[in-house]
C-alpha cells in the first residue's frame, strides 16, 4: 500500500505533490522488492489539526485492519516517503501501527529503508519521528506567528485574499468599491439596517472578492474591520505602538476617520464586529461548542460508491427527519448517495455494543445504566472506546424496513 498526504495545495490546486509523492513511493517499492497493490493520498489535508479528516488515511486503515484491498489484493505492508505524511498526532500513530501489525509478517518501508513495526526499535523510531514532527510543527507555527506579527507592526497589508474596497496592491483604493463602503458607513450610522445595505449591494449586482453575494454578516465585517480608518489588526488584536500607546496606522489608503470608524462599531453588539469574528481572529463571544445531541454523530461514514468504484467514507451528518419514524436523518454531504434513518442507525450502534458476541468488552452494569440514566456524552464516550467507526451502505428505495446490517463496524 502507498500512502501521500500534503498539508496544502492552494495556488495550482492540480494535486501534484501527492503524486510525485507516490511516484516516489514506486520507485520505492521496486528498489526494495515490493509491488504497490493500492495507493491512498489525502491532497491538501493538514495532519497535525484536530478534527481534520483524512479520507484517504481512513481507508487505508481499514484496509489495513482487514487485510487486503477492495480488489481482494492481500495487504503486506506501507510504504510513504516520511513518517510525518502518515501521522503527526499520537492518536494517529497508533491507529496506524495496531492496524499495520495486525496481521503478522507486514513491513514498513520509506526511502531509508525496511522497518520492522513488530520489535520495540521499530516501535521506538516511530516515536522519535513523531516527536520530531511535533517539534517541527510548533517551531513553524512560533515562526509564522513572529512573521505575521512583525509585517503587522510595520503596517505590511495582509497577504491573503484582496480585501473589499482595495486594488489588488491591498494599499490604492478600488474606485467604486470604497465608494460603496464609505457610503455604507455613513447610512449605518444614520439608523440603516445592515441587511438593508446588503440588499441594495445584491441589486446592483456587487460581489464580493472571492465572487460570493454580499449578506449581512459580510457587509459588517467590512464595515467594522479596522483597516477601513487605516488601522492594522493581527490575531484579533489593534496593534498598539509600545512608544506611543496609539494604534499602528498600515500602509493603506484609508477609506474612512477613525471617528467614523468607532461609531459605526458602535451601532453593532460585540459579537458581530470584525474584532470579534474576523478572518483569522479568535472567537471572543464565549459561545461553546456545539454539543453533539444523536449517538452517532461523528462515528459514521459513507459506504456509497462512485462511478470509479471508490467508496466515497464521507461522514455522515445529522439533519431534521421527514417522519414520525425518523425525527432525524444521518446523510453524507459530500456525495450526497447515501442516508440512513438517524434511530435506526443509533440501535444499530447499541446492537453492535452489546452483540452478545462482544459483551465482554464493557463492564456488566453497563448495559443497564445505558437503558436507565447513562447520559448521551458518557454513551458517546463508551461507543469512542469500542469503535473506530461504522460504514453505512446505502438502501434501497423501494425497501421500507429497517435493515441494520447496513452499519458495518470497525472495531478498534
């Protein structure tokens, strides 16, 4: 098996470095004996983010975890260019190696050579890379962060995407645009609602920099980020000159007075303005994560497959139901193929927990708290410890009964 990953692919977006990557991971193989049966690449996909899915990595495990390939080719190890593009995180690492030594006999190669995942030096290489990996991400991330911090303090304009209102230099003003927003501050100030002033941007047929219709949410962000009275931001902070205590002024062309400024931020509560919610800026309203309200949230996956015969393994969301029978519905938004029956789904999990073939993984007394007072988060944690995720495959549409092989398990 060949694996790639990039963390990022934003400027050709063609893919190409996880293919020369798993060129790589042939020439490899050959030098080394090897046949690659099945490659697997994740483009653009950071692994060091938590919560970021990986669905290439994901099939590969599975696959892994099985034995061999969707085409019956038996499995007997991974090759990948460096440690660093399978994991970066220890939850990854070792979701990697219980399923890599599942089956005897299985190697892992990269351009230094073969690498025995059974013996403890093995075991120990793979830990030093990863340690290596997470030093390399947090000495980037400290280096960026200076980075963006020093052009802040110069009044260097931000290097991402041409900010409304501005040529594409991010410092002369866009004619018409600044017109617009200049406008829109003064008609805020006056007592306008916001929507208003996005409605009248839609019928003369304005867009936004990246080609979206402007909305309320976007017309208050421009008109509250502080680069509009020429001050300059960073991580959702003003930047204050530490001679002088007032705020660095950027090399832009300002649109707007600070007086202006203020007072349209002022007509708008704290959690809607730029400071508050902008690009890059830490949420500061306090509002906590959404809590997961179904028992399968988060642990299914999409088992529909593609015209090329790939299974899609998107997660499945939770969403409103048409029918007493299903309130709510778990359904793939990525290639929107498969759906199944959100209490359907949920018994299907409770099933496979307690199937009396596995009963004796969970403590006795569980199954009993589970059907009295278990609480949905403690369940969720217990579904976590037993189940990597499920597999759902798509039903069929003539067929109305609950069928619960559909829900395919993959056990930890």
């Amino acid at each position: 098996m060949s694996y790639a990953r990039t963390s990022q692919d934003d400027r050709q977006r063609d893919g190409h470095g996880v293919r020369y990557q798993l060129r790589i991971n042939e020439r490899t193989a050959r030098e080394h004996g090897c046949v690659v049966v099945a490659s697997y690449s994740d483009n653009g996909r950071s692994a060091s983010r938590q919560g970021v899915v990986r669905p290439g990595f994901e099939r590969m495990i599975v696959d892994l975890v099985r034995g061999r390939t969707d085409s019956g080719r038996l499995i007997a190890g991974v090759v990948c260019v460096a440690d660093d593009r399978l994991y970066r995180r220890v939850e990854d690492m070792a979701r990697f190696l219980a399923a890599l030594t599942g089956a005897p006999g299985r190697i892992h190669l990269d351009q230094e050579g073969v690498r025995d995942p059974y013996s403890r030096e093995g075991v120990m290489q793979a830990v030093r890379s990863l340690d290596a990996a997470v030093t390399e991400t947090r000495v980037r991330s400290r280096r960026l962060t200076n980075w963006h911090w020093a052009r802040a303090v110069e009044g260097v304009p931000h290097s991402g995407p041409r900010p409304f209102g501005w040529l594409e230099d991010r410092i002369g003003l866009h004619p018409e645009e600044a017109e617009l927003v200049a406008r829109a501050v003064g008609e805020r100030i006056s007592g306008k609602a916001v929507r208003a002033i996005a409605r009248d941007w839609c019928e003369l047929g304005i867009t936004g920099t990246r080609g979206g219709r402007p909305n309320g949410q976007t017309v208050t962000q421009i008109m509250t980020a502080p680069r509009v009275c020429g001050y300059r931001a960073n991580r959702g902070e003003l930047l204050l000159d530490p001679a002088t205590g007032m705020p660095v002024l950027g090399q832009w062309e300002p649109i707007v007075t600070p007086e202006d400024w203020r007072a349209v931020c002022s007509t708008f509560s704290p959690g809607s303005l730029f400071m508050h919610r902008g690009s890059g800026a830490p949420r500061r309203t306090a509002s906590p994560r959404p809590v997961p309200r179904h028992l399968g949230t988060g642990f299914l996956r999409c088992g529909a497959e593609g015209p090329d015969g790939e299974v899609c393994r998107g997660s499945l969301c939770a969403q409103k139901g048409r029918s007493k029978q299903s309130p709510y519905v778990y359904s793939c938004r990525d290639c929107r193929r498969c759906s199944i029956s959100g209490p359907l789904a949920d018994t299907a999990l409770e099933r496979l927990l307690f199937d009396e073939g596995r009963s004796g993984r969970l403590p006795k007394d569980t199954r009993q708290r589970w059907q009295t007072d278990m609480a949905l988060e403690e369940k969720r944690k217990i579904v976590a410890s037993a189940l990597a995720h499920c597999l759902v495959r798509p039903g069929a549409k003539t067929d109305h009964t609950w069928d619960f092989s559909r829900v395919e398990p993959v056990w930890r």
